[in-house]
C-alpha cells in the first residue's frame, strides 16, 4: 500500500513523465502514432492471409477472424513492447535514479503508462472494424463489453508486476534482457492471440491448463467478450487475475528487496 500512495503523490511527476515519453518517441517519425496501428494490422493481416486464404482455417478463432486477430494482437503489442522495454527502465534512466528521491518504482510504471496510452490510441481503428463488420452483419455486440476496461486495468497490473520483477534483476544480470526476448517469442503461441481454446479440443488436459492459467488468456477473455458469440470463460478470468494478483505482490516484494543492491550497481 505504500508504494501506492509514494506513486500517488507523485502523479503529476508521473504524468509528465509519460507525456515526455511519447514526445520523444514520436518527435522524429513522420507517421507519430500510427506506427501503434501499421504493425497489428500488418501482423492481423499476414496471420488472416494464413489461416483464411491459404490454409482456409477460419475455425481458427471467432468469426470475423480478422476483428479476432486484432482484438488480440492490438493488447499484446502493449504487453510484449512494455514488458521489453520496462525491464531496462532503472538501466536507461539510471542518472535520474540515482538523483532525484522519487520513488523508483516511477520509472517502471511510466514505462507501462506511456504503452498503455499508445494502445488507448490505437482502440478506434478497432472500433473501426468494429463497426464495419456490424454494418455488414458479421459481428455483434453485447453487454460483456463492459468488461474491457476492466481487461485493461488488469493487464496493467500484469506488466506493472513484471517490469518490478524484470528491471531490477536487468540491472544485476546481463542475461535477464535476451533471455526475456526469447520468452516472449515462445510466450505468443502460448496466448490464444491467434487461434481460441477450442482449438485445443483433444489436445492432453496438462496443455489446455497451461493455456488456461495463463493469465493473458483470462484477460483476453474479457477484451473479446462483448465482440463475438461465445461466452466469456469466467474460470479462466478468474485464473487471470489470481495469477495477476500474486505477480503484482511478487514485484513489490522482488523490487522492494533488490533497490539497495540496484543502487550499488547503476
């Protein structure tokens, strides 16, 4: 809880934190924030060419499958380019770490902050196609879209919980960075981002519980919940926020522990 409330009362520190983050992000580049909508879209793009056109799998997740592919895609581009970059936040800022009396904690959360704004940017473009395919009748929406919001404050729990635990452990371990990079590719097609569970019908029950416990699985969940047919899996929510409720614990604690020895280091 005190960490919380340093965090709270720093949060016009915070919030031009963010706001500097983004400026210096998009300063140079032509398109700005568009780049946060080129690269889902390319990705949802080239996996609908796959599965649709080529191998004519359009079972592979709801109907329309390009609104699912987006719809996945769209929060794992906050969760992996956060989780990568808030693991290097103390490396990066490592004078102003030193210097200022701010909570540390600060510089992880401004990088999941900073991220979750981009994604916040790039959510019209998903009701976008939203809207289109209600124009054409090949989507619906009901009142499980309530539960988006609720998505999105979870996952910014998760990353917030995993850039605690990552980034000081960056700072003591140089194989912390690629090691997570690895991760994060296998990590992908372990989140039903592009295919759904029932995909996994047949396969052993060991494997559906890993994809299950997952706690992006949960999350996504709710994002899609009110844009498709199928019920929301309430057990895998649940799943989701235990499994973010101990990773949020486990980074204050993890952080927590190693500030001293991060200190020495940077």
């Amino acid at each position: 809880m005190s960490v919380i409330k340093e965090l709270w009362q720093e949060r016009k520190v915070l919030s031009l934190l963010v706001k500097r983050d983004l400026r210096v992000r998009y300063s140079q580049s032509f398109l700005g924030y568009l780049w946060t909508v080129i690269d889902p879209l390319a990705n949802a793009l080239i996996y609908f060419m796959i599965f649709v056109v080529i191998f004519q799998r359009s079972d592979a997740g709801h109907h329309p499958y390009f609104l699912f592919l987006l719809a996945g895609l769209l929060p794992w581009q906050w969760f992996n380019s956060a989780v990568s970059e808030s693991m290097r936040a103390l490396v990066t800022e490592r004078q102003l770490v030193r210097s200022t009396k701010l909570p540390r904690e600060i510089w992880v959360v401004r990088v999941v902050a900073s991220k979750g704004l981009e994604f916040l940017y790039s959510l019209p473009v998903l009701a976008l196609f939203v809207a289109v395919y209600l124009v054409t009748g090949d989507a619906t929406l009901d009142w499980e879209l309530v539960f988006f919001p609720v998505a999105a404050v979870m996952q910014f729990l998760l990353i917030t919980g995993l850039g605690l635990i990552l980034a000081p452990l960056t700072v003591m371990m140089f194989d912390i960075q690629p090691t997570v990079r690895i991760f994060l590719r296998i990590y992908f097609y372990m989140t039903p981002i592009i295919f759904n569970l029932e995909l996994l019908e047949g396969t052993p029950d060991g494997l559906r519980w890993i994809f299950q416990i997952n706690p992006l699985t949960g999350i996504l969940e709710l994002y899609r919940g009110g844009m498709f047919d199928a019920d929301i899996r309430w057990h895998v929510v649940g799943y989701a926020a235990v499994g973010v409720a101990l990773i949020v614990g486990l980074g204050v604690y993890v952080f927590k522990r190693l500030e001293r020895s991060v200190l020495k280091e940077i």
